[in-house]
C-alpha cells in the first residue's frame, strides 16, 4: 500500500510529513542530466520510536525509464519504483536518515517523481478503506456544523437520490470493428470482434430473448386499492407519498421466423427483485447469453440500489464520489426451453457497476466500491458521530471489502487483501479516497468460480480488448488508465496518465488496441501552440517491465500537422488496422486517416472534407467505412453552422491517402435522430450470403409547425414517424461500392391507421436484427418483423 504525496517540478525538493502511522519524512531531489535527469532521494524518522520491516516507493506520471541506481536495488510496478535491500531497509532509528539515487530518463513531458509508503498489504488496504470512509464522516460532520439539518432520519427513510446506476453505455455502449457480432448468432453490434457487451437483445440461432426492467406501483391501504405496471427505461426511484414501487426483470422470449419474417412471441419470465416502499430498483444494463451442447442461460447483469440514508449530492455538501449501498447484480436464466424459462441463480456483490464484458465463457465485470456504511451499521445522525467513528475504528478489512452475497442474505469478502495490488492515494485529498476498482471474473459455465482482482483507484468507464481491460478516470490532472491482462488471475500490468480528458460521447470508442499497443485521443487544457488541444497517444507496456509507457504522441515537432482545425470539435473516432479515423466538425466535417502502423511515429496520412458531421464510424467491409450523423448549413450571415437531418455517408478508405466520399443520403429535416448516436449498439450489420447490409432507428422530424418558418436554417421541425432503415450496400460496374435504400419497418407513425400522437420512446432501446433475408425490430417493449422485400420506401 502506498501513500502518495504531492509533485514536485523538475529541479525542486519535496518535502512534507507523513502522518504518524509511519513517522517518516521523504526528500526528493532531482536535476537534469545527460538528456534525461539524476535523482537523489533522502528518507527520515522523524518520530519517536525506530522503525521496521518498511520500504521505500516513488510514483511516476508515467512508467519509470530507470538505468541506474546506487544504495538500494530498484524494480517496478505500475507507476511506483521500489527501493528495496537497503542498508537502513531493516530499522531507521529516530531522528536517523539515509539515502539512495537513481539515473532516469523520461519522453520530454516531465514530473518528478513522488515519495510513497509501503506499508503490509493487509495493515495498508485496511488503513485506506478506513481514511476514506472516515473522510466521507467528516464531510458529513460538516454539514451539520454549519447549520443544515439532517435530511433523512437515523432510521434509514431515504429522502435524496440515489448513486448513479449502471446505464446501457456505462461506457459499455459500442459498435463491432469487424462490422459484425462476435460471433454467427451474436447480433449485439460490439466495439471489438470476439468482446460480447451487454444488451438488451439477445439470439440463439432460433429465438430472440428480451430483457426489460418492470415496475408496478403499489398504493399503500387507504389511498387506492389499484396498482399500475410499466417498463421504465431509466430505473426511476420509488415514489413518495401514496405507494411505492415493486421492481422486476422482465425477460421474453420470441420465435424469429426468419424464412417468413415473423416473429410469435413463446413465453415470458418475471424475476422478482424488490419489494417495499423504500426501494429505489434494479437497472439492468443488459445481458449475456451463452450456450453449451445441452444448456442456454441468460445472465442479466445490472445494478440494484437499496434504500439508504446516506445519499447527499453536491448540493449538501456531500461526498460526492463515495459509492452508497450499491450492488451488482447478475440474475441468471435457463432459456434452453424458450416457453418454459426459469431463473436458476443470483449472484450479487457489493459496488457500482461501471462496465462489462463476456470474452468467450468468461464474464469480466469492472465495479467501484466504496465501503458500505450500511453493513457497518453507521447511522445518518449528528448524534451518532462518536459510535459511527468507534465503528469505523474497530471495523476489520472483512468489514470494509465488498461482500459478495448468497440467496439467504449471507456474505462473506469478495477477495482478500492480497488481491490489492499497486495502490494509489487520488489526486485531491477530497476525491476519490477509499475507493477501489475491482474486475471480476465469472465462469459462466461454472458461475461459482469468482475471482477478483482489486486496485484502489476510481474508475468512470472501461475500454476492453481481447487481451487487456482498460479501466480509466478522469481526475484532477488528467485521465489515468488502469490495464488489467484478462487471462489467468487478471494481473495488474500498471497504468498511465494523460494530460487531458476523454472528448467522446461514448469514452470508450475514444480507445483503440492493436498488438498490443493502445491509442488513446483526448483532449488537453490548451492547445499548446497547435491549432486545437486534441491529441493521440499509443500506449504500450515497458520493455523492461516497468508498467505502461507513451510511445509517441500526435501532434508533435516530428509531424505538427493539428487533429482537426482551429475551434473544431471530436464527433467521433474508430480504431482498427493500422489506423485510426476521426471525425472533427465546426462548418465542415473533415474525416482524419491517422496510420499508426508505427505506434513510435503516428501521423495523419489523410483527410476529406464534406457537409455535416458523423457521431457514429463503422468499418464494413475491405476498405469502406460507415459514417452516422447529421447534415449540416453553414450560414455564411450569421457565421454559424446549423445541423439539419441524419446523414448516413459510405466512405471508400482503402487508400488513406486519398479518401473518397461514396454518396450519401440525409433522412429528415432538422430535429431528427437516429439510434446509433445515442447508443451504437442500435446500428445492426450483416454481410453474408444474402449481401451487405445494415439497418438503423431513425425518429424522423419532416413536419413544418404551423409558426415556422422553412428559410431559416435553424428551424426545428415536428415529428413524422419512427422507424427502422434499411441499407443494401451494392456493387456497380466500376467497382465503387453504393448505398442502396431497402426500405422502412415503421414503429410509430402519424399516418398510422388510428394515427400515432408520438413516439414518446428512446432510441437506446431500440434495435434491429438482419437474419438472412428478414429483418426484426425492437422499439422500446415492442417487437416487429417483416421480410425485406416487403419493405416500403417511405
């Protein structure tokens, strides 16, 4: 465990006291040499008493590039370097100092490194649960002392909101590299081929599975003896007042007639998860299914949230970052028979869920935890601060990790001490404090095998590949990236930070990996003499073993070139091959070829400049890319420029340096949307036998209001329909390939026959699934299907 203290520049000391539960004062001393820099390093017990059995840690900003050190023998972990076998490593009497030093090198971008504490892995996991909780108290304490009153009793009546719960993205929402599933009956369109994410929608080759949360609310006696159900598709929070909610996982299941384009629903499974006037519900992000010789099982993984009273938001000066009485819940259904589903198991374990993903029979799930102050009986009272704090002190490192818990209310710690590794104290001493991240392995072929792996840190989102998951967080400098390998017991490798933050929507399509090596673009806090602050890293692992390290980053003084023009935004970037395309907009939409063949010299080999912008990339086939936005006008009298309808664009990117537009289509007028720029796991793809194809939700806006106004470029127009398109992608005699319309499966309409009033649903739960020469929609709750020959137009 290590305790980190604050930076020094370079060629100045640090020096400040560690608290008394080392005694110890930590000197750092660095200046420039030989291209690189010499650091010399002075530790002393300033208490009373010698100490014992303790070495000596620094933190980097990066990977340490050490070549040579003297008195003490140097490794590396992560972003520390130990300093280990020192003549004083056995006992420092007090008052007594000593001293090593080291050569160093580093990429231009330096900080000097900073002294930690080592402490036992138990003794040092248990004092920094124990800070960050008591640190949360303190926040608390001080509300009370200026004068606000409690706002929930000490009974435990919850009055605010509850934590943040796990949504479809959680940074788990993304679109297939290959332009594909990963797999023959995998429809959910993913980020990286072979890394399943969680979705609503699921196929085993025959029968589709949906999966909704439901809740129906309960008057209590006296008020109504009715009761109302709905599917809610934000998970809202129990109701005050009359009655309260009861919440369930809605799963059904459907014949998918592929041949006919029909669909006949087969059964239905409702799993009850909560009960009582004070529930605040379960989330699900999605699900997972997977299927052996004789079996199918379902797991449904999302986050629950129990009644609590310690949920204060930034407005009460609460502890904003500290998790409150969160789970992850994972419910498991066998759908081997689809007309008789059963739910076979739970399993549940405390913390937020931050992502997912299922890499062949293995469930990783990345979650932030937080000790729970529930289970430790810590009371929501300005009366109780003395037991809460007596409680906090006598609490064990059992106490204070996440439970995971069985079906009859027990638990036990989800990991010991020892699956800790490469602590690291936060940025800001109010930040963050006592959180862990934690990635967990599940066999879904045997899902009582767990394993954790455990780094204290915090995490906001996860960009996975095959080999690696990424978890990362934006903090008070920077974004720092945690890479876990995914095989065996999920080492730690180290991490890394950024000098910037994640500029895309869906973080996670901001990452890429190749071989090994991870692109990462983010966006700095100024532009440092370039025409915008956008910049690429690649990322690989040390060649010495030492962690992570920056190979190169994009622009530099090597290759200048800016990614993207003065005031321009990100819309989007894709990863995959040896390149990485981005799409920046202001007036126009230039679309970015950056070859990082050579992760040691990216640079941007080509660009293309066309109307609009594209939020959503996706690669289709050799040498074609896929751009999902909207149209834009550029008025040239007011100097700003107005988006208009969806634009779906086909590019030709088989030679980056001369990238082509193929033709395009804008479907609407201003005030429509489309599916996969609000989740692309909407955007459906297929290419096989039957052709290339893909389909989308659009909600589409084409009627003038009666007070509008059609010259004005920034006129908003009503809705129309709603609807699933669907694309050909076609061959022509000169080899370029086209856009072909198919047609539209309307869901909702004005024209409908009784005309719809609107379409009051959200495009993140809407898919469509192509299945040889058929094709299925799902619209919120609802499932439609038709064969593609019968589709209209319009």
């Amino acid at each position: 465990m290590k305790r980190l203290m604050s930076n020094a520049l370079f060629g100045a000391a640090l020096c400040c006291s560690l608290p008394a539960l080392a005694e110890l004062s930590c000197q750092v001393n660095t200046s420039a040499w030989n291209n690189g820099y010499v650091a010399n390093v002075t530790v002393t017990n300033i208490g009373t008493t010698a100490t014992t059995d303790w070495q000596v840690a620094l933190t980097f900003t990066q990977s340490p590039a050490v070549s040579q050190g003297w008195s003490a023998t140097l490794s590396a972990d992560g972003n520390y370097l130990f300093a280990s076998n020192v003549d004083w490593n056995a006992s420092l009497a007090p008052g007594q100092s000593t001293s090593f030093g080291f050569l160093g090198a580093h990429n231009g971008n330096f900080t000097a490194p900073t002294c930690a504490e080592m402490l036992p892995a138990d003794d040092g996991l248990l004092g920094y649960l124990r800070r960050g909780l008591t640190e949360h108290l303190d926040f608390r304490e001080n509300y009370y002392t200026y004068g606000a009153s409690s706002s929930t009793s000490s009974s435990g009546s919850p009055s605010g909101s509850s934590s943040s719960s796990a949504s479809s993205s959680t940074g788990s929402s993304t679109g297939s590299s290959s332009g594909g599933g990963s797999g023959g009956d995998d429809i959910t369109n993913t980020q990286e081929l072979g890394v399943d994410e969680a979705d609503i929608i699921e196929y085993d080759g025959d029968n589709l599975y949906v999966v909704r949360d439901r809740r129906t609310y309960v008057y209590l006696p006296g008020t109504s003896s009715s009761s109302t159900s709905s599917t809610s598709s934000t998970g809202s929070s129990s109701s005050s007042g009359g009655g309260y909610y009861e919440y369930t996982v809605s799963l059904a299941s459907y014949s998918a007639d592929k041949t006919n384009g029909v669909v006949t629903p087969l059964g239905n499974l409702s799993i009850p998860f909560s009960s009582g006037q004070y529930s605040y519900g379960y989330t699900p992000a999605g699900s997972y299914l997977w299927q052996t010789t004789s079996e199918k099982t379902l797991a449904i993984i999302g986050e629950d949230v129990e009644p609590t009273p310690y949920t204060y938001s930034y407005n009460y000066g609460g502890y904003p970052y500290y998790q409150y009485a969160s789970k992850v819940s994972i419910f498991l259904a066998d759908v081997t028979d689809p007309t008789a589903m059963d739910a076979t198991d739970k399993i549940s374990f405390d913390g937020h869920l931050v992502s997912s993903r299922r890499i062949d029979n293995t469930l990783f799930v990345v979650s932030r935890y937080s000790p729970s102050m529930k289970r430790l009986g810590i009371e929501n009272s300005q009366y109780a601060i003395d037991d809460n704090r007596a409680l906090i002190a006598n609490a064990s490192l059992a106490d204070l990790l996440p439970h995971l818990y069985d079906n009859n209310g027990g638990s036990a710690p989800l990991f010991s001490g020892n699956d800790c590794v490469g602590a690291q104290w936060p940025e800001q001493s109010d930040l963050y404090r006592g959180s862990l991240v934690v990635l967990t392995k599940i066999d879904l072929d045997d899902p009582s095998q767990i394993s954790s792996s455990c780094l204290p840190a915090s995490a906001s989102d996860v960009y996975a590949s095959g080999d690696a998951v990424y978890a990362f967080n934006y903090g008070a400098t920077g974004t720092t990236i945690y890479k876990f390998a995914t095989a065996g017991s999920m080492p730690y490798i180290g991490q890394i930070s950024v000098p910037g933050s994640i500029p895309c929507t869906e973080q996670a399509y901001c990452f890429g990996e190749q071989d090994g090596v991870l692109r990462v673009l983010y966006r700095t806090s100024s532009t440092g003499g370039y025409a915008t602050a956008y910049r690429l890293s690649t990322i690989a692992e040390s060649t010495n073993g030492m962690g992570l390290q920056i190979l190169a980053t994009l622009p530099n003084a090597a290759r200048p070139e800016s990614i993207g023009k003065p005031n321009e935004l990100i819309y989007s970037m894709r990863s995959f091959g040896d390149t990485v395309y981005l799409v920046t907009f202001q007036k126009v939409d230039p679309l970015y070829a950056v070859d990082v063949s050579n992760p040691a010299d990216p640079y941007i080999a080509g660009e293309l400049e066309v109307s609009g912008f594209s939020d959503y990339l996706h690669p289709i086939g050799d040498g074609l890319l896929l751009g999902v936005g909207k149209d834009a006008y550029y008025e040239a009298s007011t100097g700003i420029t107005w988006y208009q309808g969806v634009k779906i664009e086909l590019f030709d990117i088989s030679n980056p340096l001369e990238l082509r537009s193929l033709g395009s289509e804008v479907i609407g007028r201003r005030g429509s949307a489309s599916g996969p720029s609000a989740d692309p796991r909407a955007f459906a793809f297929r290419n096989d036998e039957y052709g290339m194809r893909f389909a989308l939700p659009i909600r589409v806006n084409d009627i003038m209001p009666s007070y509008g106004d059609p010259s004005r470029p920034n006129q908003t127009y009503n809705w129309h329909y709603t609807g699933l398109f669907v694309y050909d992608i076609l061959t022509g005699a000169n080899g370029d390939a086209s856009l072909s319309r198919r047609g539209i499966l309307k869901s909702a309409s004005l024209d409908a026959t009784p005309p719809d009033s609107y379409d009051y649903t959200s495009l993140s739960y809407h898919r469509g699934v192509l299945l040889d020469e058929s094709v299925f929609y799902l619209h919120d709750t609802d499932i439609s299907a038709a064969l593609l020959d019968d589709l209209p137009q319009e």
